[in-house]
C-alpha cells in the first residue's frame, strides 16, 4: 500500500514538473513570437532598405522610389506628402523632358551633368556637380543629361505634394518627350485635336509620335554627345536664370557647423538656398568616422528623413510601448538596423535616437533632409552638454534613486560632445 502511494506520488510529481515545463516554453515561444511581430511592425515604420524600394528600368538607367511614407510612416504624419526617390543615369545619357505634379529638391550625389527645366516662360539650364543642391517648382517640366563619358550619374530627390491623387503614391509624371515608350502627354489627345495645335496633317503627327520606344532614360550616340550638349551655346530662347532662387548651392562646399575627432556636420537652411525656406526645411550632411557614433539625441520640432551616401552602419531609435495598465509608460522598445549606403530611414521629432559607425575600414556618410526646421532645438542625452549634465544634479540624483557623487562620475565622463567613440564591430550587439 505504501509503494503504491509513493509511485501514485512520484507519478503526480513528474506531472506537475512537465506541465510546469510545457508552460513555460510556452510562454517563453509566445513572447519570442511577439517581441519578433513588434520589432517587424515598428522597423516597418521607421526603416526603408534599398532593396525594397520599386526600380524603374530604363534603356540607360533606373528609376528607384521609396516605399510610401503614407503607407509606411503612419507615426509620422508630417511626412505623408513627402517623397523619396533617385535617379541613376549611365554615362551620355539623357531623362526625356517631362513634369511632375509636385516640387523637389534634388541632391546631386555622385557624376556631373545638366539640368534643363522651364519656369517664367523660359527656359534654364545649369551644370550639375557632387554636392550641388537644387529646386524645380511643381508642374515645370524639365530634363536631365549625364555629359560625363565614363561616370554614371547619381541624383537623390525629395519630393512634396501637398494634394497626393492617390495615397500610395504622392505625384503623378507627365511626359512632354517620348513615343510608345514613355508615352507621352500628346497621346490622350484626338489626332485631329493635336494636328491643328501644330498646324500641321495628321500623318505628321502620328510619325512623330511613335518613335520612342527606349523609355524615360535614353543613351546619347556620339554624335548628339559631341555636337549637341558639350559644349552647350546658350541661344535666345535658353539662358541662365537670373532668380536667386535658381541658383544652386553646394552642401559639401559649405562651413561646418561642427567637427571633432569623431566627425563632422554640415548643415543648411533657408539662408543658404530659399527654396528651403518654403517648406521650413533645413539639409545635413554628417560624417561619422570609424568607430565613432552620433551621440543619443532627439529634436524638438525636426522630422529627420536620411540618407546614408556612404559607408555602412547601426541606426537605434526608442519609441514609447504601448501599455493598457494605469502607468503613464510601461516601457521603450528599440527599433534598430545595420544600414548601408542608399538606405533610408525617418526619425520623427521627440523620438530619441543614434547613429553608430562600428567598423574600422571607412566612414559613414549621411544626407538628411530636416523638414519643420524652424526653431528646433536638438537634445543630447550623453556627452559633455547633454540634458543630465545641464539638470541640478541634486535633481537627477533623487531622480535616478543614486548618489550625487556615484551619478556625476558617470555624467560626467564622456569629455566629448556630439560625435564621440562608439562601440567596436567586433564587441558584437547587445539584446537589452
């Protein structure tokens, strides 16, 4: 009766320790399974890799657009009628003349060219060059040449619609030049319509307007190249822009705003280029050298929209969870990446965040479009002038439940402001 009782009791025993193991492996695949859903959701939101971005192929380049920030930024309104994109042209190369249902401002990133558009009833025609900034106005139709024989051409473009047609996507592309392929805006129209707008029969019109079968970047023959474009002879009907806003500014030719040993940052706004000034709107371009990183930081009024050109790196940004209790916050949660060159990310303003350069084998480039520029502020949560330092520290002591002296020595340790010392590739990452 007793060995029955004490197996009936080991029995109820391993039992118990095996439904206390199946829950808590479980619970243990549950919250993997959420905190995976959760990190998914939010990257979503914050984080636009190149290689989810749509391509436009063209005989003589591409066309990439970014996903949708209507679509995909849902917690950052104030982007939902802004645009991404670039343009990627081969070496003698020409994007057929066409206009667009929306402003931009294009940064020329790498090769050289020109860009021609029409405004005020004339025509415009400038060089392009790395570094150069520029704005075509909404509706100008213009067009672009890469004169360079060898080097591709690199343009990066942010685009804003204040009236999107449809919400996922923010303008709409009219084609002045083209044929069958890009048609162009000739074609909704009736022949007979078109004919008396030229003055001329209706077999001219339908030859001429179904040449082009090549798409929306062409390349150039030798002889267009050499006779046609270089050099350029400006006639009665083109001719510079004298208007200041016409003319472009070059971002890396500008002072620096602020550098150290860990790098440097240049900034400009409405001062610099007046169309900035339209849409409150400032550009950055930020080196971080290897093994270095943007200090912890959020802006008051700023939503970053960036970049990186070159290089490759680590992007944190904290965002408050969500919580059902009585807390005013249950909890941050991080939304992190390792980023290379032509992926983009947003930062909405408030949210605190870090860029971090690990590696040891070149630096990390990044151009950022600041939209809502005017009287932000930017707060740094770790080195020399950060938040902590400049509280009472009698205050932050009591707030952090810590000793004056014990919280000072942290505070107080980073000697380095801005851009300091980051952690190293080969220390690997945390899963705090």
């Amino acid at each position: 009766m007793i060995m029955a009782f004490r197996k009936f009791s080991l029995l109820c025993l391993v039992v118990f320790l095996s439904l206390v193991v199946s829950v808590i492996q479980c619970n243990a695949i549950r919250h993997d399974r959420s905190y995976s859903e959760e990190g998914e959701e939010g990257e979503n939101q914050f984080i636009f890799k190149r290689e989810n971005w749509k391509i436009i192929d063209a005989e003589a380049g591409h066309i990439r657009v970014a996903p949708s920030f209507r679509e995909n930024a849902r917690s950052a309104p104030q982007l939902h009628s802004f645009e991404v994109n670039s343009f990627e042209m081969d070496p003698n190369s020409l994007m057929l003349p066409r206009y667009i249902t929306a402003s931009w401002y294009m940064y020329a990133y790498e090769g050289k060219g020109r860009i021609g558009w029409v405004h005020n009833q004339k025509s415009i025609e400038q060089d392009i060059e790395a570094g150069q900034v520029y704005y075509v106005p909404k509706g100008a139709p213009f067009y672009v040449i890469n004169t360079d024989k060898n080097q591709s051409l690199h343009l990066i473009n942010l685009m804003h619609n204040e009236n999107p047609g449809s919400p996922d996507r923010h303008h709409e592309s009219y084609y002045v030049g083209g044929g069958q392929d890009p048609p162009t805006v000739f074609s909704g129209f009736r022949r007979e319509t078109l004919a008396a707008g030229f003055g001329i029969g209706i077999r001219e019109v339908e030859k001429v307007l179904s040449k082009q079968v090549r798409g929306s970047i062409v390349s150039l023959n030798k002889e267009q190249t050499n006779y046609q474009f270089l050099p350029w002879p400006w006639s009665s009907k083109k001719h510079e822009g004298s208007e200041e806003e016409e003319k472009p500014f070059n971002l890396q030719k500008k002072k620096l705003v602020f550098s150290n040993d860990h790098g440097d940052y240049i900034k400009a706004d409405g001062e610099s280029f007046r169309p900035l000034e339209r849409l409150d709107m400032a550009m950055g371009l930020t080196t971080i050298k290897e093994e270095s990183m943007l200090a912890l930081h959020w802006s008051s009024r700023t939503t970053a929209v960036s970049m990186i050109l070159k290089g490759r790196g680590r992007v944190e940004i904290v965002t408050p969870g969500r919580s059902e209790s009585k807390r005013e916050v249950e909890s941050y949660k991080r939304v992190e990446a390792e980023l290379t060159a032509g992926d983009l990310w947003v930062v909405p303003a408030g949210l605190p965040n870090a860029e971090i350069n690990p590696y040891s084998d070149q630096p990390l480039v990044i151009l950022t479009f600041h939209i809502n520029n005017e009287d932000n502020e930017f707060y740094y949560l770790t080195g020399q002038h950060s938040v902590a330092s400049l509280i009472k520290d009698e205050v932050m002591a009591i707030s952090m439940n810590e000793k004056q002296q014990a919280l000072e020595k942290v505070i107080d340790a980073q000697k380095d402001e801005m851009f300091l010392r980051g952690p190293k590739e080969d220390e690997g990452w945390s899963i705090v």
